[in-house]
C-alpha cells in the first residue's frame, strides 16, 4: 500500500506535490453571491455596532483599507459606503463541506486551515491528472461551477512554498512555484509575506535589517535560534525554500474555539448571553467544517481584573447539534451568576474531538 504524507519523509528524487486552495473573500462573497444588490459594493461581514467588528471584507472593501478584525468604527470611517451584513456562519460551513467534498475528489490527504483555506497533497491524486497544475485547475473550476465562488490556488513542492503561490496574485488566481524557481523566489520575498512571520515578527526583523528572504537567508542558523528561538529554524529553512512539514489529513486539534473582548465590561446575563450566541454559531461552523465531533464544552470568562475562569461540561456521547451546543454553554455561563465583579471577556470552545480517517490515493507522477 502506498505510504501517506505522513508517515514518510520528502523523497528528493520524487518532490511532494502541494497544493494550498484559499477562497477569495470567502464570508463576503456568498453574501454577494445571495444578494445580487451587494455585487460590485463595499461589503463588510461582521458587527455594525459601535464595538462590532469585521469578520471578512469584500475586495472592494479592502481597496479602503477595510481589513478583518478591525473594529466596525473604523471601518465606517474609511469605507463611509460600507454596507455590513451580518455573519451566516452554518451557511458558510455548508458551502465549506461542498468544497471539502470537491478536494476530495482528486485527493484522500487533505489539511483544513479554517471554513476557507486547505492543503492538499496530489503527488498521488484520485482522478489520474498528469499534473498538480492540471489538478488545481480543475479544482477551480469546479468550485466556481458548484458553488459559484472564486477560489485562488497555489501549487509547489512544500506548503510554504504553496501558501506564498495562492496568494500571489489575489483575487482569481493560480500560481506555480517548481522545484527549479523555489530558493530564487523565495530570496525576492518581501519578509511580511513569509507565512509564520507575524507583523511582530516583521517588525524585529525588520529592526536587525532583515527585509526580504536574501538577507534571512544570510543569517546564520545559530543567530536565527538565538533570536526567534524554536521558530528560527524553520526561517532558516524556507528562507531556502525547504519546507518538510507534510499535509496532516484530518489534523485534529485538541479544541476549536472563539472569544471576543469588550469595549466596556459586562455584568448581566442577558448582555453576555447576547455576546456568547454568536460566538456559539460561529465555532459549531468550524467544527463542521473540519467534519469533527466534540464530546466537551468550555466557558471561558476574563473579568476586569484580567483574571480568568473556565468551567466545563462533558457528555457521554458528542454533541448532537448547534443547538445542544448552545444550551450547554448558556447553562455553563448561568451557573457563574450572580457574577461578583464584570467580565472583559467571554470564549467559548469545543474539545474532546474526533473524526474519521480517509482512503489512500491511487500514485501519479511528478511534474508540478
């Protein structure tokens, strides 16, 4: 039986073929794809209040710089057009299985990231394509035909490698990176478009000098360890263009959670079961999406004073469904009252995760 991905190292005589899918705008454009009077606007998906916040921004929000996670206040005040709709998170999970089930027509070692993004490893693939190339295009086409939704696709030898091609020319985009073009490319590349730098990251590197992938890859590995400590050599690495992390299908996390703070802290029920159903939906969407059952549900608190409480509750069997979900966590956040001081914070998570394995592929050859 062919081995997986996972259970064997890179072979440099047979590169991995990766494939890194990510939905362009995905939350924004099925509110666009539903509503044809947000086609062409400035769609921001997310809270209108004053202490809302964006979930995911159409293109044509982002040319004002509206980006996710920014506060809807700001928003508002560089995009005045702005049209906010409010998040349908079991709609957006749904459509995520569809194109779930479309990766797994052409290959069983599939990575999700979240409800919109996923790896997949096509050095074998199901449908007998001669190239990773080829098996991207057609995925792209069948999402948009499905779905109607726009997918951009990233093709390379690692998942580094394959995360900077899918976003390289965003929106509506394939990109290629061979084995051949890697190490040169990846010394070009601006050092905040390296996945696993963080703008905090950017900025130290920045700070010693560092400003693309050449002058990283000009560090010593002992200087890179000493700074960045266990990250530093994995820069040292896809600052060479090597990247051995395999696609883990099925990666299963220990939890999958959400928690969102306060602009003005909160002492009633009502107010933080209010804040707490939304966060209910959109963490049972992304447990659907990754196709994994919870067994355990955890309320998290942070009160004004920065400390923290959890409480938990685990069942015999998984949860049945959003709603056994919801009422499980309302239960948790009852049980607390009457809160003696105000809370800052409120998360809540799912654990106690499983899923289902998937088959092995059938082999293919090499060329990206």
């Amino acid at each position: 039986m062919p081995g997986s991905a996972d259970d064997a190292g890179p072979d440099p005589a047979r590169p991995r073929k990766i494939i890194h899918i990510d939905m362009d705008a995905f939350y924004a454009s099925v509110e666009q794809r539903d509503d044809p009077e947000l086609r062409g606007r400035p769609v921001a998906v997310g809270g209108a209040r004053e202490r809302g916040v964006v979930a995911a921004a159409s293109y044509e929000a982002r040319a004002f710089g509206v980006r996710s996670a920014m506060p809807a206040v700001t928003a508002r005040r560089r995009c005045p057009d702005l049209i906010f709709v409010k998040p349908r998170f079991d709609v957006y999970a749904a459509i995520s299985q569809e194109i779930r089930a479309i990766f797994a027509e052409h290959s069983a070692i599939i990575e999700p990231v979240s409800l919109d993004e996923a790896y997949l490893d096509v050095t074998e693939n199901l449908q007998g394509l001669p190239t990773a190339t080829a098996v991207a295009r057609a995925i792209r086409a069948t999402i948009r035909e499905r779905t109607g939704l726009v997918a951009s696709a990233g093709v390379s030898y690692n998942k580094f490698l394959a995360k900077v091609a899918s976003d390289h020319r965003k929106p509506d985009a394939l990109f290629v990176i061979t084995p051949e073009m890697g190490p040169r490319f990846v010394e070009d590349l601006p050092i905040g478009r390296f996945h696993g730098v963080g703008p905090k990251t950017e900025a130290r590197m920045r700070g010693l000098g560092i400003e693309t992938g050449r002058d990283l890859k000009a560090r010593p590995l002992e200087e890179l360890v000493a700074r960045f400590g266990s990250s530093g050599a994995y820069y040292h690495a896809v600052a060479r263009g090597i990247d051995e992390r395999p696609v883990r299908a099925h990666r299963i996390r220990k939890s999958i959670g959400a928690e969102t703070t306060f602009f003005a802290d909160v002492d009633a029920y009502d107010a933080l079961a209010e804040r707490l159903r939304p966060l209910v939906e959109r963490v049972w969407g992304a447990s659907l999406a990754k196709g994994v059952r919870a067994r355990t549900v955890t309320l998290k608190l942070k009160f004004s004073d920065f400390a923290i409480l959890t409480r938990a509750r685990s069942g015999a069997g998984f949860l049945a469904d959003r709603a056994a979900f919801e009422a499980i966590a309302l239960s948790l956040l009852h049980d607390l009252f009457p809160l003696r001081r105000s809370a800052r914070l409120i998360g809540v998570s799912l654990s106690g995760l499983s899923t289902e394995g998937d088959a092995v592929p059938a082999q293919l050859g090499f060329e990206l």
